[in-house]
C-alpha cells in the first residue's frame, strides 16, 4: 500500500529561527540595530503606500547598494549560515520522519516564509525540507537584485497550502494551480497538513489549514507572546519553541502522526468492509 504523505509546514522565523533572519548578520553589516531597520521599513512602507514585504525587501536592496556591498544571492546565502534555532531544531526532523515511518506516513518538510529564500537555502536545516517557497529577487547580469521575484505576505501564504494540495510547486504554474483537479489527483490532503507558526502572518494559514481538516500549531518564546491564537481558537496545540525530544512541540506533533494514522487505518479497514466485491 502506498504511503501516506504528510506535510508538516512551517513559518521560519521566530518559529524554527530564534529572530527573523535578517537580525543574524544582514542588519548588524549596515551598522543599524534590529529596531532601527524595522522602524525605517515601516516608513518607507507608507511613504509609498507598499505592502510591508515589498518595503523591507526594497530596503535591504536600497541600503547595501548605498554602503558598497550590493546584495547577490550568494550573499544572502552566505548570510544565512549565520542564523541560529531554538533548541532540538537540527534534531527534529529526521526523529519525526522516523516516526511517521514508523506509521506507514511519509513525513515531508516545507517552509512557507515570508522571509529570503536564499537565506534559508544558506542555513545548517536547508536540506531537510521538500521545498522552500519564500520571498526573493530577479538578479541582473551583476548578480543585484532589481526587482521581487516573489513576495509573500500572510495571505498569500494561503496560496502555497494549495500548491502542496495540488502538487503544482512550480511558483510561475498559475494554471495547473487553479484548474479543478480530482480529490484522488492531489498530492497532499489537506486533513494531513500540519501548519506551524508563531503570529499574525500565520493566522490565515492556520485558519486554512484547519477548516480543511488539517492541523495547526502556535509556538512561543513566552507564553502570552501569541495567546491570540488559542482565545481565537486558530490552533489545535499551543507549545513552547522547543523541538527536542519530549517537549511539548514532540508530544504535540507525535499525537497528531498517530491521529493521521488511525484515521487513515479507519477508513481503509471502513473501505474493505463496505464494498461490494
């Protein structure tokens, strides 16, 4: 029998990231504090009337042209060997494959982040998800960026939960996306997603993935960081951004493997009863 695929997707920072990635090593090479370039970001967002992505990714652009040192996309890879992960992070994922296997699921790892896909192509955990999709640029002939390639913010989030559904990851693949396709034709249903974030850019995700049938889980640093999330009912588990083995988030995720199992094991047991053979 052909496995189970379950897709376990994840915001990036300050959910596996212990910041969001650019505090690591980009913001402290211009000389500026981490509250400073937000600050700066949000001006230049209503200066222009600019989505936040769009105005962060323009002055990161903006800025290291000004001071000399252009970004590339090697450079922003180089940056994200700097970022650093809350503990048991590096750990976790080959223990949850193991233990899906352990269940007849095929576990599969995605980021959905609305930071720079090549910093996360850069860091120690790139290899271990099936796809990235996250923001970035068009380069030119020099390598600099001049415009945005992709720019997600947290509704086009959503979007993505779609294309794992649909197995359409081919970011320029709008059609595929949005033609009908067959329940029996996708590739990952949706009550086997689990989405994990951290906030606000990961509530409609979340909301998404849950009224699918799927699985939400908040994470925190400090407990009343986000506890939005469990008075607004737009998670199943609320844990503390701890990935080794027993915490919470383990226990969490473990449950929800042995639920997809039980579940999947229902319905073929339901199936061979019922038919008509």
């Amino acid at each position: 029998m052909d496995k189970t695929i379950v897709a376990v997707i994840y915001d990036f920072d300050n959910t596996l990231s212990t910041k969001d990635m650019q505090e690591f090593t980009f913001i402290p090479s211009l000389g500026m504090s981490a509250s400073e370039f937000w600050a700066e970001c949000e001006v230049v967002s209503h200066k222009y009337n600019m989505d936040h992505i769009l105005a962060y990714m323009l002055l990161m652009a903006k800025l290291s042209k000004q001071r000399g040192t252009p970004l590339s996309a090697e450079k922003l890879r180089e940056m994200g060997k700097g970022v650093e992960f809350f503990d048991g992070v590096k750990e976790w994922f080959k223990r949850i494959n193991d233990y899906g296997a352990s269940l007849g699921l095929e576990v599969r790892h995605y980021i959905i982040s609305c930071g720079l896909k090549p910093m996360i192509e850069g860091c120690d955990i790139a290899k271990e998800f099936y796809n990235i999709f996250a923001c970035d640029y068009v380069y030119d002939e020099n390598g600099e960026p001049v415009w945005p390639a992709v720019a997600i913010n947290y509704t086009s989030k959503t979007q993505f939960l779609y294309r794992i559904n649909k197995g359409v990851e081919d970011v320029a693949d709008h059609k595929t996306l949005n033609m009908y396709m067959p329940k029996d034709k996708r590739v990952v249903s949706f009550d086997n997603m689990i989405y994990i974030g951290d906030g606000l850019t990961d509530i409609p995700s979340m909301k998404l993935a849950r009224q699918r049938g799927g699985y939400a889980i908040g994470v925190y640093r400090n407990h009343e960081d986000a506890t939005y999330l469990v008075d607004e009912n737009r998670v199943d588990f609320y844990v503390k951004s701890d990935y080794t083995v027993d915490s919470e988030m383990d226990r969490a995720m473990k449950a929800i493997l042995d639920k997809i199992c039980a579940e999947k094991n229902f319905t073929n047991l339901s199936k061979k009863y019922t038919s008509q053979d």
